[in-house]
C-alpha cells in the first residue's frame, strides 16, 4: 500500500519516539510543573524570536484552534475564517463550545484564501455596538489553507492591517505550519507575530509527534486567559511532560523543517509526474504549494489505482486529495505515479 490519504495517517518520527523514551525516566511534578515543559519556553521564544512568548502543549488540533479562539474572543463575538478553513468545516462547533458561544463568519477568495477587499467588505457591513449582531472579534488565517495554498507573509501582514484596523485580534492555524515555512523560505516569526499574528496553533501531529500540538501565544493576554482556559477544558494532562518533550524536540535543530521540507519535496515529484497526464484527463484542481494536491481524474482510474493499492481520499466521484507526509519515500511516488498513469491509460483505451 501507498499512504496518500493524509499526514495524519503517518507514523511517528524515530526522533520524537527518542524524546518520549527520554522523558520516561525517573519522575517529575504533574500538571506541567516539570523541567521540560518549562524547556519548551525556552525553545519556543527561540525558534520564533519572541522574547515573551508562551506555549501551551495540548493534544489535539481542535483543542489548539478552539483553545486559542476561546482566549480571543468573548462569547458573544464573532470569528472571521474563509468558507472552507477546518474550523468551520470539520472541528463540530468546538469553538462556539469553548468559548460559551462565539460563531464563525465564512469570507471568501480564490485558492481557499481570504481576499483583503472581501475582508474588509465584511467588516465595514458590521452593526458595530448593536447587540443583536455578533461582533466580529477575531480573525482565523489558515496557513497552509486546507486547499494546500500559501498566503506569503507580506500577504499575512496585510489582512492583519486590515483586521487591526477594526479592532480584531489575529489566530493562525498552523496544523502544518512546518509545510508554509518550508516552503516559503521565511522564518517563523515573519510568518506569525511580525506579521501581526496574536496567537498560533502550532501542528505537529500531521508532521511527525505522536500525540502533540501547541498553543503559542504572543499576546500575553491571551497568554493569561489559556492559563486557565487549558485546565478547565481538561487539556493540562497529569503528565504533559510527555507532549512537552515531543514539542521541543519537535522544534530542535530544525527538524520540523526537515521533516516538512521533505513532504513538500515528495509532492512536488508526485505533481511533476502527474502533470504530463492531461491528455488523459488528468487535471489539478488547485495550485499546490506544499505537501497536498487536489487532483481531477476518471472515476474509472480512481478505482483502478485504489484496488493497485494506492491510497488516497476521496472528494468526489472524479477527485482526490493526495498528501504526502515525512514518511513518504521518492519510491513510493514513482510507483504511485505508475499506478496512477496505468490507470488513466488502461480507462483511455477501454
């Protein structure tokens, strides 16, 4: 079998399994009050040149976007994502949940990011102060969006700009953070705070950890509140020292960007050997930008090349996502896009 369905279906990079075995020494206080959770401080305001900055290791994804949103925006506010960002697709409501109440507003733009003339549109249609109306409180970038397409920091800065303008707060869901910075050659505080980012969900579970994700915090009010926000929600577990060890070493010696840069490349060797097969039908639906492709092709080749053994997931009866992950090798994408090219020829000549 060829995993193509997701990162999320890879395994656990040999580097975090070391720290977890590191960490599963000895003893250490509960709840946090450990040497390495207090470790991942350090390293955090590192990697992002953040002098103050606070991390908050979580388990989830949904727990770091609905954490950090919950921290943003009071329950009668609103959250502002694009149409098709997970938060408002696929996360079951969390942060209305979290937050006692906030919606999420969609705005649109091509490629699965939000246009600046749209957001601000938005934001000037608001009954600002009117009670019966959700007050538009933050604004939620998704980077890589779940189209796999990138907003460059510049891009980032200006829907920033804007958001300020109206008084917003900023979140950045970074579940493959890793992938955009890779992949744009920035640093990851270009990326984040200098550009106007309050707070980060950082991913690492789709790109190597087993069990971890991380709130980052550059806004030392939203710091304060996920003090007691993470508690209340159950996600200070007894013995975080564990998600504390797989985010530092996540995050040590640029092995997130190793890990990333290497998805990134897989798929762009994957692209590079389906694009030559439009004459069979074969299309990309989206640009690709990092380690996802949205790709059209006959139904007929889509059953073929899962029954071969490759697999990918479903969007519709004629098209697929394919993601590559840091354990996708260049032989699995030579022999996937064999598979693939067998399949649409043998439809073709049917």
């Amino acid at each position: 079998m060829i995993e193509l369905r997701s990162d999320n279906a890879a395994g656990v990079a040999p580097e975090i399994l070391a720290a977890i075995e590191a960490a599963n020494t000895g003893s250490a206080l509960a709840y946090g009050g450990d040497e390495l959770t207090a470790h991942v401080q350090e390293v955090v305001r590192s990697v992002f040149e953040h002098p103050t900055a606070r991390a908050f290791p979580v388990t989830s994804g949904t727990a770091a976007n609905s954490l950090a949103l919950s921290a943003a925006t009071p329950p009668w506010g609103a959250v502002l994502c694009h149409e098709t960002a997970h938060i408002i697709t696929a996360e079951g409501g969390a942060t209305s949940l979290l937050s006692g109440g906030a919606v999420m507003q969609a705005v649109g733009g091509a490629h699965a990011l939000i246009e600046p003339a749209r957001l601000r549109a938005v934001l000037e249609s608001v009954r600002w102060g009117d009670p019966h109306e959700s007050q538009p409180s933050v604004l939620s970038l998704t980077l890589p969006s779940d189209h796999g397409t990138l907003y460059r920091p510049d891009e980032v800065a200006a829907l920033t700009a804007i958001a300020r303008e109206f008084g917003l707060r900023v979140h950045l869901d970074g579940a493959r953070i890793a992938n955009a910075v890779a992949a744009l050659g920035c640093t990851p505080a270009d990326l984040t705070w200098r550009a106007g980012v309050d707070v980060l969900s950082l991913g690492a579970t789709k790109n190597g950890a087993l069990s971890a994700e991380a709130i980052v915090a550059f806004d030392d009010r939203i710091a304060e509140e996920l003090v007691y926000r993470t508690k209340r929600s159950g996600h200070v577990t007894s013995k975080l020292r564990f998600q504390s060890a797989q985010v530092a070493a996540y995050l040590t010696d640029g092995l997130w960007l190793r890990l990333a840069s290497s998805s990134n490349r897989r798929m762009a060797e994957l692209v590079a050997e389906l694009e030559p097969l439009a004459s069979y039908g074969v299309r990309l639906a989206e640009r690709v930008d990092v380690n996802m492709a949205f790709v059209e092709l006959p139904a007929a080749a889509i059953d073929a090349a899962t029954d071969a053994g490759v697999l990918c997931y479903r969007m519709s009866e004629t098209s697929v996502r394919l993601v590559t992950s840091w354990q996708t090798t260049a032989d699995d994408v030579t022999r996937a896009a064999a598979t693939f090219r067998d399949a649409v020829a043998a439809v073709a000549t049917s």
